[in-house]
C-alpha cells in the first residue's frame, strides 16, 4: 500500500496555505510523549520515520485523487508532483529509554514540508512505542523467564502484529509465533499446539505421541483441554515412554486456571519421575501483573506466551505522542521561539536537546530538558538526517537488541517494578524555562483583544477655531483625544487616523470652503493626536498586502490620506483592516455627522464591531448626531466614554 497519501487532510489544507502566503518560512517541530502514563517509555519507529522521509514522494494516481477532491489549487498540485523532503531530522537512538515530554525527535524543515510528514511519523512512533514499552514491562516482569510473542490473532491488522514482534524481540521478547516476522525480521519462530489439535484425536494421549513423533526436538504439549492435571500426567507418561526412544520432551503448556498450583504440580511430578529438563510453559491472558505475581510467588513457570495483552497494549493501547511546532523562521530573519499556552497541553518553545545524568554507578540520575547550546548532561538527540538524506548507518535488529540491554542497566531497579509509583525527575534548564516565562507573557500580550483605534480627520482645519472649516466647539474634545493617543502609547494599540487632504482646485471645494490643503497649516494633524512614528499612506498608490502587513508591524500608528468624505476612498483600508482583523474598532473624531459618518457606516458594511468615544467626537447639526447615534445602536454600534475606555483597556 502506498504511503504517500497516508496523512490527514488538513496537513495538505494547511500545506497549500503555507505554499501562498509563507512558501519560503522554516520551521521546527518536536516529537514527544505529552501524558506521563508510563514510568518509562522505549522509543521506537524511528528508522521507519527516517526511511519514509527518503522515500516520500506522491505519485501520479494520488495527485489525480487529489485534484479530484477540488480542494487544491494546481500550482500547489504541482509543487507535490515535485515534492521531496529536504529538512534535518535530530533524534534519539532507537530503542532508547525516555520519558514524557522529552523531544524524541525533532525535525527543521520548510514549513510546508515539515506539516506535510506530521501524520505518518506520529502514527509510526506512537505504534512502536506503545508496543515496545508494553513488552519492555512484560520482559521486566518475567525476571530472567523467557517471554515469547504469541500476538498474531489478537492484534488490530497483519501490520500491527509485525510491529509487536519486531519490537517486542528488540526489547527482549525471545521469538514470536508469527512466521513472517521471523521470513522478515529474521526473529527465532516458535509454536506449541492448540487445543483443536488435541480434541481432532480420539484420546488427548494420541495426539501428544503423534506430535512428539513428528517434532521430537520441539514438542510442547498443551495438556489442559479437558482436565489439566490429567493433562499432565499424561504428558508424565508420554515423556517418560519418549526418554526410552531417545527423545526428551522440551515442555508443557498450561492456557487456563490458577498457574501458580497447576504449574506446582506440574514441577512436582516431573521432577519426581527424573524429568527436571521439561519445562513449563505458560499462557492465557497473560500482561506484566499476571507475570509479576506468578514471579512472586516462586510459581515454577519457565516460559510465558503473551498474546493480547502485548500485541494491543491492552491496558493502555497508545501513547500520547504529539507533533508540536516550537520555532518558526521568515526569509532572512532569525528563528523565533513557539510554544502553546492551552491548558494541560502547554508546550516547550525553541531548539532544545535532552540531557541525561548518571550517577557513580552509572545509573540513570535525572534528565534535563533544555535549550540546545547548554551543556547538562549526556545528550540524547543526535543529528541523523540532513537535507533530506539518513546520515547513520542503518542497525540490524540484533544491534538494536544488543543496545538495548546495554541501555537497561542503566535503569533504576524502581522503574522496572510495573507497579511502580516511582517518578524519575525530568528537570527544565534555568534557560529554558526563562525562555518560558518571557514568551509566555509576550504570547499572552499577543493573543489579547485585537483593539484598533480610529482617529477620524482630527486636523487643525477642522479642530481650530481659525480652522478654514471649524466644526463648532471642536476643541473640547482635544483633551480626550489626547488622552486616547496616550493611551495607544501605553498599551500598544495601533492608530488608524485619516487625514483629509486636497489640492487647490479640489473637486469638493464647489460644494465646500476650501480646506485641508496639503502642505497648509490647516492640513497638519494636532499634535495631540500623534504618536512619535507614524506612516502616511496616499489614496493615489495603491499597496500590496505584504506592504500593509510591513507598515502594521513597524508602524504604531498609520495614518491614511483621503480627498472625499470617506476613507474607504483610499483603496488601502479595506486590505489594511484585513490583515488586522481587529476585534474591535474605537472610533472618535469629527464630524460626526459627516466623515465620522462615512467611517463608521463603512465599517458596519464591513462587519467590523464599532465603539464610538462619545465625548470625543464633534458634530456640525446636533439634531443629525442623535438620529444617526439611535440608527448605530439599532445597528449593534456600541457607545462610552473616554474614562470608562481608559479603564477597560488598561485592565487588558
């Protein structure tokens, strides 16, 4: 089956996004367990990780597939036609022992690439992991017994059981039951009989003979079919009449009832007949608890077969593992740190390498997790993928399985006890968590009510009683806006301000006296209403969005120049609003029965929320500004005033 496609939709929704508008940003993701469900976890999957990331490419029947959804445009279909993944992967050492939150894996990629790979990694690396650290316990439990892989017919697909036995083997698991795993993965193969076998014979004894006959060096009888102590006696009998022929019965295997005694007798009666070298086998619904407490209480069981419980992670079926950006870089710029603020799901920002410690007797200590340039312990993350390329040499299961017994003895005693209440400390650097609490709180500014203020036409043409068209009483309201302009300086909130602007023989001076001419006193703004950098943008140019957004992170306060009672004149506004999106729009200025009009009728088209500062705006006709004030608030306008938006902002 093809993997190209196995990801979900909205990694490519997203991908086509980042393809128009950020085709050239980098980013940086971690992998890792977010829930602390284990003590300990094994990571595994990553050499699938990094064999799929060479060979990921989309073929043409699934771009066909994917213009048929009608979702795409064609130039982003064209770009997957092309794709290849060409970012740097850093991970741990597969099977390496780590714990939640640690980065298991870390990928910086273009971000479209580094979205694109998000689903198969996880699904990959969640099914290794979760199978790995169940059969890691299961192993721990056993105490030097041997544990096989009997998870072929429990598990959730032909590729689940694959997982189970390759990586049940590499943590320790002797063999499985699974004949391709072992044609695959090279892994000693095993198998008893089952109890349709044993009921397909007149007598329970025939078929143990007849087995015995076919595999003298392999039999294991399953004795509890009908009546397991018979059963075994039986089996007594059976290899006793074979130790005459030459032929020693490898073991029994007990499938149902209280282990403990049965194998007790068992033991016993083998023993008593010289048959020390049977073996007791034993299975049926067997997990690490099971096994734990047969351990404990000396039950003389050799061997254990795990099935379900191992092949589907019974108790605990996956692993939380997540796939979270934590750097993000622009053309041209410097990486920026990331992180989420959700509750229980917050994240770790920026490039950052595990640490491990041990103590003087090489085991393991504490863990630290920090930023990639300190130096704290051991580090766990290494470089194995660059450009799109593996650099490491690939592991044979075997190594795999070496590694791992080596890494084990490194684990404290306390973490291999499945009942464990044991928390081994994972530590955040005083770096990193420095950077924490500074991008927290400049998150937390971010993600705050989008506010904009809208500074309608507060010139001194209009404000000054020498003004060339004074709007009566104007100057009253120069305090407040003062006030209003103090506080953007404060709190960061950005100024939209109009600015009437004409030539001498402007078109509007037939219907009004010449005014707001540029160049002119009466054209200047008040100063009262300026912060210290602003930028002016003419109605005669018309900009592009990446512009806009320019001037909106430079800038405090844009100031847009107008020739007609509306500002939407200016063809940069409605785009300008856009890339703003703000939650809520404060307007004040004059006339209110005229630009101040325009504004916010345009604004109310454009579904923006509206506040008017009512004592900081000024009317021509008092009679025109009620009636246009009760239409507003039918309209869903909202009213107050100076003090009372003081208070509520600075609170933000």
């Amino acid at each position: 089956m093809s993997t190209s496609l196995s990801l979900d939709l909205y990694e490519l929704t997203m991908a086509q996004v980042y393809f128009k508008y950020r085709p050239h940003t980098v980013a940086t993701f971690d992998l890792f367990i977010r829930s602390p469900c284990r003590p300990f976890y094994v990571a595994c999957g990553i050499e699938e990780v990094l064999d799929f990331l060479e060979r990921f490419r989309f073929k043409e029947r699934e771009i066909g597939y994917l213009e048929s959804l009608r979702l795409f445009d064609d130039d982003f279909l064209e770009y997957l036609r092309k794709f290849r993944f060409q970012g740097t992967v850093f991970s741990v050492k597969e099977p390496e022992i780590v714990f939640a939150t640690e980065p298991i894996l870390r990928v910086t990629a273009n971000l479209i690439e580094a979205q694109i790979i998000e689903s198969f990694i996880l699904n990959r690396i969640n099914l290794a992991t979760t199978l790995a650290t169940k059969a890691a316990r299961i192993v721990f439990s056993a105490q030097g017994r041997k544990v096989f892989d009997f998870s072929l017919r429990r598990t959730q697909g032909i590729e689940a059981s694959l997982a189970c036995a390759k990586y049940s083997y590499m943590v320790g698991v002797e063999g499985t039951s699974n004949l391709l795993a072992g044609y695959l993965y090279k892994i000693p193969v095993v198998g008893t009989m089952a109890h349709s076998y044993v009921m397909s014979f007149p007598r329970e004894v025939d078929s143990f003979l007849k087995f015995s006959y076919q595999f003298p060096t392999k039999s294991i009888l399953l004795v509890d079919t009908y009546d397991v102590k018979r059963g075994i006696v039986s089996a007594v009998k059976v290899a006793k009449f074979l130790k005459r022929k030459g032929i020693e019965l490898v073991g029994i295997r007990l499938d149902s009832g209280d282990l403990k005694e049965i194998a007790h007798f068992a033991r016993q009666l083998f023993d008593r007949e010289g048959l020390i070298d049977v073996i007791i086998f034993a299975s049926g619904d067997l997990d690490e608890y099971k096994i734990k407490e047969l351990v404990k209480k000396n039950a003389p069981v050799d061997a254990f077969g795990v099935g379900t419980n191992m092949g589907c992670s019974s108790d605990l079926p996956f692993t939380d593992v997540v796939y979270k950006l934590v750097e993000i870089k622009e053309k041209k710029s410097q990486f920026i740190p990331t992180m989420k603020l959700s509750e229980k799901k917050s994240t770790y920002p920026g490039r950052k390498q595990v640490f491990r410690v041990l103590d003087k007797t090489g085991k393991m200590k504490e863990d630290f997790i920090g930023l990639e340039d300190e130096k704290l312990g051991e580090k766990l993350l290494h470089k194995v993928m660059e450009k799109g390329r593996c650099i490491v040499s690939k592991k044979s299961l075997e190594e795999k399985r070496e590694q791992f017994f080596q890494k084990i003895k490194s684990l404290s005693e306390p973490l291999k006890d499945v009942t464990t209440s044991f928390v081994y400390p994972v530590k955040i650097s005083p770096k990193l968590t420095k950077l924490v609490v500074s991008l927290s709180e400049k998150i937390k500014e971010r993600i705050k009510e989008k506010i904009v203020f809208f500074d309608i036409d507060t010139q001194i043409d209009f404000l000054s009683k020498r003004g060339a068209l004074y709007v009566p009483y104007a100057e009253e309201i120069i305090k407040n806006i003062k006030k209003l302009t103090d506080l953007a300086r404060r709190k960061n909130i950005l100024i939209i301000s109009t600015q009437d602007t004409h030539r001498q023989d402007d078109p509007e001076f037939k219907e009004f006296p010449p005014h707001c001419i540029k160049g002119s006193r009466g054209h200047k703004k008040i100063k009262e209403s300026l912060l210290k950098d602003f930028r002016v943008i003419s109605f005669r140019k018309i900009y592009p969005r990446e512009k806009l957004e320019a001037f909106i992170e430079k800038y405090p306060q844009i100031i847009l120049e107008k020739n007609t009672l509306s500002v939407f004149s200016n063809p940069n506004l409605s785009l300008l609003l856009e890339s703003i999106f703000p939650d809520k729009i404060y307007v004040y200025g004059v006339a209110t029965d005229y630009c101040v009009k325009e504004a916010v009728e345009g604004l109310l088209k454009e579904n923006f929320d509206v506040v008017i500062v009512e004592d900081a705006v000024k009317e021509i006709s008092s009679k025109d500004k009620e009636r246009l004030f009760g239409m507003w608030k039918r309209e869903g306008v909202k009213f107050s005033l100076t003090e009372k938006v003081i208070k509520e902002l600075e609170e933000l």
